[in-house]
C-alpha cells in the first residue's frame, strides 16, 4: 500500500501540475486576461498546485514515514509539513512566477507558439 501512495505522490500530483496549469490557462484566456497576468498567475497555480498537494499527500498519507524519516513525533508532522509549504512553497512559487513569466515571453516570440497558445471563444 505504501508503494501506490508513493507513486500517487510522486506521479500523480506532477501530473495535477499540468492538468491545473493548462485549464487555468484556457480559462483566463477565454475570460480575455492578458497574457502578461496569466503567465504569472499559471506559474505561481502550477508550483502551490505541486507543494501543496505532494506536501498535503504526504501528511494525509505518510505522516508515520515522513515522521520516521525525519525523525520526529507524528504530532509534529502537520507543523513540519507546513513549514516547508510557507517556506519552499512560496520560494517556488516567486520562482516559477519569474520564470514562467520570461519563458512564456520568450516563446510568445514564435510563430507557431503564438498561434498554438490561442483560444477561441467559441
């Protein structure tokens, strides 16, 4: 059982990273949002999307191995698991808002990119 739990964390919220970014995306341009505020508003979704369902699965689901592994009591895994969500998480987040934001710029610059990343109101 602990297998399938590990490999929810590992592939399934990677997957979910994607999944939200992408639908996130095609929303806000079928609401027309610039994509200068859409590409920071995907990037910083994808990376709290990825912190907080991995760190969320891992209390849910492995809160005695997360405890063992770090070598404290299990009542103390919430507060572990919430520190690395308000420290790493937001460092992520500010990163991928950067990021996100210049590649998608960049790439912006293409052709064919352009013209892929369009949505239809339709």
């Amino acid at each position: 059982m602990g297998a399938l739990k590990s490999l929810w964390i590992v592939l399934g919220c990677r997957i979910l990273i994607g999944v939200v970014s992408g639908w996130l995306w095609i929303g806000l341009k079928k609401l027309r949002v610039n994509d200068f505020i859409a590409l920071p508003v995907v990037g910083a979704a994808g990376a709290l999307t990825n912190t907080i369902l991995v760190m969320g699965s891992i209390y849910l689901l492995l809160s005695p191995e997360y405890a063992a592994a770090k070598s404290i009591p299990v009542e103390a895994v919430l507060g572990a698991v919430m520190g690395t969500v308000a420290t790493s998480g937001v460092v992520e987040a500010i990163g991928a808002v950067i990021l996100v934001t210049a590649i998608g710029k960049a790439l912006f610059h293409l052709p064919y990119v352009r013209s892929s990343v369009s949505v239809s109101g339709n």
